[in-house]
C-alpha cells in the first residue's frame, strides 16, 4: 500500500513539476510580449512649440517661444538638457531652412540647474516647459526655432525645428502663427 501511495506522490509531483515549468515560461512570454512589442521601455513623449512676440515702444521686440514637453509613456523621462536657439531663415534653393550661423538667442536648460527643480524628471500623463524670452533690435519676417532634447547617457533624438511668421497685418498687435 505504500508503494502504491508513494508511486501516485512521485507521479503527480512530476506532473506539477512540468506545469509549474510551463507556468513560468508562459508568463516570460508574455512579459516579453508586453515589454518588447508594446514597447513599454520606451520613453515615449510629444512635444510642442508656441511662439509670439510683443513689439515695445522703443522699436524692439520682445519675442517668447515655449517648448512643451509631455510624457506620453508608462514610464517617468529624465532628460539631461534642453537646448532652445532662435535661428534667422535662409534660402536653399526656394526652401526656407533654419540659418545656424546666425543665432540670435539660445537658452540651454541643464538638469544641474538648482533654479529649476522637478522640471527634469517627467513623469506619466505630465509635462514640463521650457521658454525661451529675449529682447530684439528687430524680428525678420521668417524666424526658426530649434529645439533640442538630450537624455542623459543616450544618443538625442531629432530636433524639434520650429517656424515662426511674424504676420504682416499684427506686427502693432505682437500676434503670428507659428507651426
């Protein structure tokens, strides 16, 4: 009889010894499956970018761009710094493309800022903005504003290029339309 016992024992532990091995697998896959193809481990994020200008009483202009970053993902953005330039236009032929010779304003927003606590580590569903402000002689027509991302310890992704229109009928008024 205790043979018997011990032979039905034997018999169901490895029956739930492979179960258990086919549980866990199971549930690596779809770890996997959920970290790797739904590309949860990515930082995923959207950025914006508004402009106006104000022109003052003297003849020169006060102009203000917003870059708007917004945490998109599952997981908290830590960024290194955020580069804002004001770029004059140049012409390529008949396009329109962003002088990098001629800067007329930069900001450079670092994480070793101690003046702007929190705006580094964004996380789920928030955002962070960072603005550039400066005061001009003059505004050219067609401005660019070029706004640069840097993850700390990888490579940054793409630029943000901005253009700005400074509409001939609300120069008096500061209003443009920016895309």
């Amino acid at each position: 009889m205790d043979f018997l016992a011990e032979t039905f024992w034997s018999r169901a532990d490895s029956v739930t010894k492979v179960l258990v091995n086919l549980s866990v697998l199971g549930a690596a896959a779809a770890a996997l499956v959920k970290l790797k193809v739904l590309n949860m481990l990515a930082h995923r994020y959207t950025s914006e970018l508004t402009c106006r200008h104000t022109p003052l009483p003297d003849g020169q202009i006060v102009f203000e761009a917003d870059y708007v970053v917004r945490n998109s993902g599952d997981r908290p953005i830590n960024l290194a710094t955020i580069t804002l330039q004001l770029c004059a236009a140049t012409h390529k032929g008949i396009l329109l493309v962003p002088d990098d010779k001629q800067v007329l304003a930069e900001r450079i927003c670092a994480v070793t800022d101690l003046d702007k606590p929190g705006l580094f580590r964004i996380e789920a569903g928030e955002r962070s903005i960072f603005t550039l402000r400066c005061q001009l002689p003059h505004l050219d027509a067609v401005v660019f504003v070029l706004c640069q991302i840097e993850w700390p310890n990888k490579r940054p992704p793409a630029p943000y290029v901005g253009m700005y229109v400074a509409q001939t009928n609300a120069i008096g008024k500061g209003e443009a339309a920016a895309t």
